[in-house]
C-alpha cells in the first residue's frame, strides 16, 4: 500500500515538473508565443522593407536611363530648398 503512495506521489511530482517546464521552460508554451510574435514582426518589417526597396528601384530606375527633368527639380527641391524663382511653391501643411 505504501508503494502505491510513493509511486503515486513520484508520479505526480514528475508531472507537475514536466508540465511546469512544458509551459515555462526554454523551449516551452509561452517561448513559443513570444517567438511566434516576433516572427510576425519580422515578416512585417521584411514587407516594409521591401516594398521600400521597390519604390527605390523605380527612381533609379528613372535615373539610369534618362534623366526625368521633372523628377530632378524635386530632388533639387528636397536636397537645396532651392526652386526656380519663376514657379510658385505650394506647401502643404
């Protein structure tokens, strides 16, 4: 009868630590979610980022070829604040 208890008692013991390290262990339940999570974060940054470097491939794409005067007075714009003194500037707020 006391051998029944103490398996028992070993049993339960041995399941309450597997368990415990199944949940918050290093390769445990809640380690898979937070990872789970950063991944999703990263794949959403690698979007981002590439979706940038397509936008930054068709300007220079723009560039190589021919030179777009329309596109080089922006640049102008951007880089010196300095326009040609006979258009007119609309900012935007």
């Amino acid at each position: 009868m006391l051998a029944k208890v103490i398996s028992a008692f070993i049993f339960a013991l041995i399941s309450a630590y597997l368990g415990y390290h199944g949940l918050h262990g290093q390769r445990g339940y809640y380690v898979w979610q937070e990872k789970k999570q950063i991944l999703s974060q990263l794949e959403l940054k690698e979007k981002r980022l590439l979706h940038k470097l397509h936008a930054l491939r068709v300007k220079v794409s723009l560039l190589q070829e021919n030179i777009d005067p329309d596109l080089m007075e922006q640049y102008m714009w951007l880089l010196f604040r300095n326009i040609d003194p006979k258009k007119k500037v609309i900012l935007y707020p």
